[in-house]
C-alpha cells in the first residue's frame, strides 16, 4: 500500500504547512508513540539537526509522545547516525530524527528508526499512519495523568558518538601527516567531524561549520561542492570531505579538486573488502553508475540494484547477507561498522585505504571508469502526472531506441521534494546531457 505521508526518508515538507505544522507533529508524535509502545516501547531518544525551526518540531513532538505515554530522552543537535547509535547505546526502543536532511533550512521532517538502528519496516509506517489518520480525524486520545511520559536532556550526546566514530578507524592507522578539508554544511555534525578526524591526528580547515538555523545546506555540504573544491586547492590539503545537513550522506574531492561521489566511495569500499577476503556484494540503486556495476563485474564483486532509498539497500544487504550498499548521492552503508548511513564513519573507513596504501585519493579512484550521466530534475507539483501523457511516452520510446543498449534512462520521483528526476548515461557526455534535456523540457511541456 502506497504511504500518504512517508516518503523515501520519513515525512518532509515546508515548516508551516502540512505536513510540517506543530499540529501535525504532535498527532504524528501521538499515532507514533501508540504503535511503538503497543511492541513494548517506553522511551524514544529525540535528536534534531541545525534548523531552527527544529525547536519548534521537538516540542510538538515531545508532546504528542507523551500524551501516549512514552518518555522522552532530548539529545540536541546530533548527526542522524548519532542517533541510530545512541539509541542502542542509551537502551531507548526507537529514535527520532528532526531534520530535512539536504533540503534548504525551509523545509524539516520526521525519520524514526528501531532500536537496532534501522529505519521503520513499511508495515510499522502503516500502523503509524492509521493511527495517524484517526488522530487528524478525532483528536488524540491522551493516557491518564499519572501515565504520561517524561522527557529528560542527554548530557554529552556528541562526547559519546565522537567516541564510537574514532573506534570504527584501525587502532595500527593514524591521519598524522594528512591534510583534510571539512564542508559541516552547516549543519548536525559542525563540531563532531572535524573534531573525530583532528582527533586521529589530520589537521583539519574546517569550513561551513558556524550554523545559525536559516544557513544550514546554503551552497555548500554535499549538496553544493564548489566551495570545499576550491578550499582543498587553496589550501594543498589531501582530501575535502562534505556532508549534508544531517550528516548521513557524504561526497569528497580529491587532492585535485575532482568530486569523488558515493558510487566511487563504494568502489573503493569494495575493492579494499575484497582485498581483505570479503566474499559478499555490493548493493547499490537505480541511480548507481553503470561504470560501479561494469568495475565491480571485472573484479568479481557481486551487484544489485534497489529502489532509490538507503532503507532499500538495507533491506538488499540483508537479504543477500553483505554489508557494503549505498547511493551516488553518498549514502553509504558499511555494516560492519554502522547500522545506518553515516558520513563521518564512510569518511574514516576511506581514509583508511588512503592511509594503509600511502596512495592519494584521486590515483585510487582511477580504477573505477564511470559512464557520462546527465541528471535533469524537473519541478513539478505533487498531484501532476505529466509521465503518464502520451507525448512524454513517445518521447521516452524514441531516447531508449537512441541508446540502443549503449547507456541507460531512469525516470523516477522525488521522495523528498516535488520533482521528477531524468537521469541518462551513455558512453558520450554530450549525448546524454541532450537527451536528459530533451526530455525534461518534453515533461515540462506537459505540465501546463
């Protein structure tokens, strides 16, 4: 059954409209807080990123939680990944993260994830949206008084993540020696990823690291990289490592200024497993570059591919039993370090291969040859179809029969914002920035 709220990354929308009211949240806190605590629940850990409006949210949210009779353990501004952690390590039965991730400091959301750190099954997402729809209908039914939650305040959340982060990196490494730009987008990990990586020895020109809750993601992070690449050449640092405003998402550049997105980390994560005898696959989406899937191939490395969503690689690594999946966009999974994407921790285990090869980032990113891809988003608005009208079927018939098996089309819709993205690879750049053009001013035609 297709979800009315819950997108690829829980529910995201502009502050101050539906979604995104304290309203809302509160019933959404409510209907949450009744079906976890109906599987045993008793506490959820609340963390948020850099938005300012996350204060608001945290409050409604809090509210409708205990009006279940859950309590409430508040951990601040905290990195998405450092609440899937905490969660276990503070014995909470589920987290919450407030944050819209790469999305501009107008929009915020609501992610919930298991004890185990893992986002909610499509089933759990049901029941909560059942419950959902009745409170937004009747009202919330609160418990008696005498059995409302209470909330308590975390005291040194980061201190306890920042410690987890260092012990994903090899004991017998050290970053002495090396030179690290980091873009914090100004967001949830501006004090805990320079602070890991100065830590474990690099020195750090930490950039995009003095949030002030309108400036979170504004061209810079993972989302916008001009700004890091011209500081790892000004700077002659080593590597540039940026994530988004939660912090689960990563990108890098190398000691050239060249962009080293998530479907290349993966490569490099692979092939450093492989090395080292590890025997599964490597789980990747729609999205993947097809240059991933051929040099995985040549290496004999198995590999899907998965809807567009973390929470679909994950359920793929689960299914086939390995522990290496993510996205281009630079959600990364390495499960034997981390239960969820986390940026800070793929950023270490990369600077690992760097660290044990003596090799820089950009000759050891040259043995994954990707294909030219051209991606067009297209603004559309949340009810129109235009993808479904027979010009747009024609037009996407005659790009597959230019490509003739020499590159690849996806279509597909956003789950986080109003847009329908065109992605096209081929063996020439310029083909496929024409035809993803093309036929995103096709769709725009249609809109009206």
């Amino acid at each position: 059954m297709s979800s009315k709220y819950f997108g690829t990354d829980g529910i995201r929308g502009k502050v101050g409209q539906l979604p995104m009211t304290p309203e809302f949240v509160m019933k959404l806190g409510w209907a949450a807080g009744v079906v976890l605590s109906a599987s045993g629940t008793k506490e959820v850990l609340i963390g948020k990123d850099t938005r300012a409006s996350g204060y608001m949210l945290e409050s409604a949210l809090e509210s409708g939680l205990s009006a279940a009779g859950v309590n409430i353990a508040l951990a601040g501004p905290i990195p998405t990944p450092a609440v899937a952690y905490l969660t276990s390590t503070f014995r909470a039965d589920a987290g919450v993260v407030i944050s819209a991730s790469h999305n501009p400091y107008y929009d915020n959301g609501i992610k919930f994830f298991s004890q185990a750190g893992t986002k909610l099954s499509d089933e759990q997402q049901q029941q909560v949206e059942e419950k959902l729809a009745y409170a937004l209908s009747n009202g919330i039914d609160c418990v008696s008084s005498d059995k409302l939650g209470k909330a308590r305040r975390i005291e040194d959340a980061a201190g306890r993540y920042i410690e987890y982060c260092k012990g994903t990196f090899p004991s017998n490494l050290s970053l002495q020696g090396m030179k690290i730009v980091v873009d914090s987008a100004n967001g949830a990990a501006y004090k805990v990823a320079p602070y890991v990586l100065s830590e474990l020895g690099a020195e750090i020109i930490s950039i995009n690291d003095k949030p002030n809750g309108v400036n979170i993601n504004q061209e810079c992070g993972a989302t916008s990289l001009r700004m890091l690449q011209q500081e790892v050449i000004a700077q002659s640092a080593d590597v540039g490592i940026a994530v988004d405003g939660d912090a689960d998402r990563i990108i890098m550049v190398d000691n050239e200024g060249d962009i080293v997105d998530g479907d290349e980390i993966l490569f490099l994560l692979a092939r450093a497993a492989k090395q080292e005898g590890y025997e599964g696959g490597v789980a990747g989406t729609l999205m993947s570059n097809l240059g991933l899937e051929k040099t995985l191939k040549s290496l004999n490395i198995p590999f899907t591919r998965t809807k567009v969503g973390d929470r679909y690689v994950m359920q793929a690594l689960e299914e086939n039993g390995w522990k290496i999946g993510g996205e281009t966009s630079g959600h990364i999974l390495h499960l034997d370090h981390a239960a969820t994407g986390d940026a800070v921790v793929a950023a270490l285990q990369v600077l690992a291969i760097l660290a044990s090869t003596k090799e820089s980032l950009h000759s050891l990113k040259q043995g994954m040859e990707k294909f030219p891809q051209a991606l067009v988003n297209v603004r559309t608005s949340p009810r129109a179809n235009p993808l479904e009208t027979e010009v747009v079927t024609q037009a996407i018939q005659s790009l597959n029969k230019t490509l003739s098996g020499n590159g690849r089309l996806v279509l597909r819709k956003s789950g986080t914002e109003p847009l329908i993205r065109v992605m096209v690879e081929s063996s020439c750049n310029n083909t496929a920035t024409r035809l993803a053009e093309d036929l995103a001013a096709v769709i725009e035609s249609q809109l009206g």
